[in-house]
C-alpha cells in the first residue's frame, strides 16, 4: 500500500466531518497533519486533540486582514506537509493565494445540491425555497462561493421537512459517507478533470471506494 496522503482539515465549529474523517480515513490512505480552526473553543479542535492531531487557531480577528491570516495558515499547513485541505464545515471564504499554495487540491462539503443554495444557511435556503429533495455535495474549492468542480453529490428526498435541524440530521450520514470517500479517491489518484469540460470530474471506474458509502 502506498503512503498515506497528508492533508489538512480546516473547521469551525463541531467538526463531525473531521470526525469521520478521524475514524475512517486518518491512519489508512491519509493522514491528517494539522486541523486549523477560524474560531477557539470550538468541539472540532478537542476532536484533533483526543487524537494527537495538530491544532492550531487563525482567528480573522486576530490578523490585519483577511490575506493575511490565509498566509499565516497556508504557511503552517505547508510545514506541517499537507498536500490535500479539506473544508469541514468551515465558515470563511479563502483567497486566491491561499488556493494557489495548494495546487493539488482544496475540496469543501456542502449540504446543498449545488449550485443550489451556496454560501451560508444552505439548509434554511433550501427550506424557505420549498424544495423536496435535498442533498450534499463534495466540490473542488476555486475562488467562487461554492462554484468550483463537483466531485460527489447525494440527494435525499424529505418532502415534510420544516426544521433546519430535522433536515442536517438527515444529511449528516450522507456528509460523513461523501467526504471520505471523496478523500480515498483523490489518495488514489482517481479524480481527473474531464477534458471535454475541466468542472466536470471524471472518477477512475477502477477505484475500489466508487458505490460505497
Ligand atoms: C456541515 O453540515 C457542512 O456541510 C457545513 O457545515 C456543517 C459543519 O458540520 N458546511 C457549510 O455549510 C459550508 N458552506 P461539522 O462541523 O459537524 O462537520
């Protein structure tokens, strides 16, 4: 088996994802180096912590401008040998010189079928649009608000959905299926641009994760 891929995870908040992310691919085909977190306090960081993962917390607050604390981070992912960053939930955008320090990739989860319902409160969108289905989607992070490359989608029909928190329960195990397989395919090698259309990403038939989940 070949080296586990170092990535990073970016979170604010609870950090389920990262959770999943610990209990399915870290130690196997990746390894996470460093979780980096916009906010102190927060689930995600103790999470990190039970399993000796790096933390560390770049507050906007804390940094003259928005570029600078994305060069701060950037920096520390770097030395710490990331070469994926995963977005779990994490609530600020990134510059487009944070994205170029990670040429191999930087991928987001999303509890939109997008591009419906980017940005914020994509599950309150949804609801207040009336929508029936509702759904996830793992995508390529590029300098829009949840614009770049889809990767993976799930839908979920919930046709007398009313509550936000009704409808995160139900996608929460699709988030935490998606999101590591999304990681194993991109360990693999199996994610490859189409080159008839580069936002569509064409998934490697032979890759053992594809139908799982
Ligand atoms: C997840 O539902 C994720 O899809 C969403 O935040 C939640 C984080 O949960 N992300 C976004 O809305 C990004 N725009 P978690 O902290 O328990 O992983």
């Amino acid at each position: 088996m070949s080296e586990p891929l170092p990535i990073a995870v970016l979170v604010s908040g609870t950090g389920t994802n990262l959770q999943a992310l610990l209990d399915t691919v870290h130690g196997r085909e990746a390894k996470i180096v460093a979780v980096a977190s916009s906010a102190a306090g927060v689930a995600a960081l103790d999470r990190a912590a039970a399993r000796d993962v790096p933390t560390r917390v770049f507050a906007r607050g804390d940094f003259e401008s928005r570029a600078a604390r994305d060069e701060t981070m950037a920096a520390w992912l770097e030395q710490r040998g990331a070469r994926l960053v995963v977005l779990a939930g994490y609530m600020e955008l990134l510059g487009d010189s944070f994205l170029e320090r990670f040429p191999a990739g930087v991928i987001n989860v999303h509890p939109s079928l997008l591009p419906a319902f980017p940005g914020l409160g994509a599950i309150e969108q949804a609801l207040a649009y009336g929508v029936k289905v509702f759904g996830v989607t793992v995508h390529f992070v590029d300098g829009g608000v949840d614009t770049g490359p889809v990767i993976l989608q799930r839908a979920l029909e919930l046709p007398d959905a009313r509550e936000p928190t009704e409808v995160l329960a139900a996608l929460r195990p699709l988030e935490h299926a998606l999101l590591p397989q999304v990681v194993r395919l991109f360990a693999d090698g199996a994610l490859a641009p189409d080159p008839g259309n580069p936002r569509r990403m064409l998934i490697d038939p032979q890759a053992h994760v594809v139908g799982e989940g």
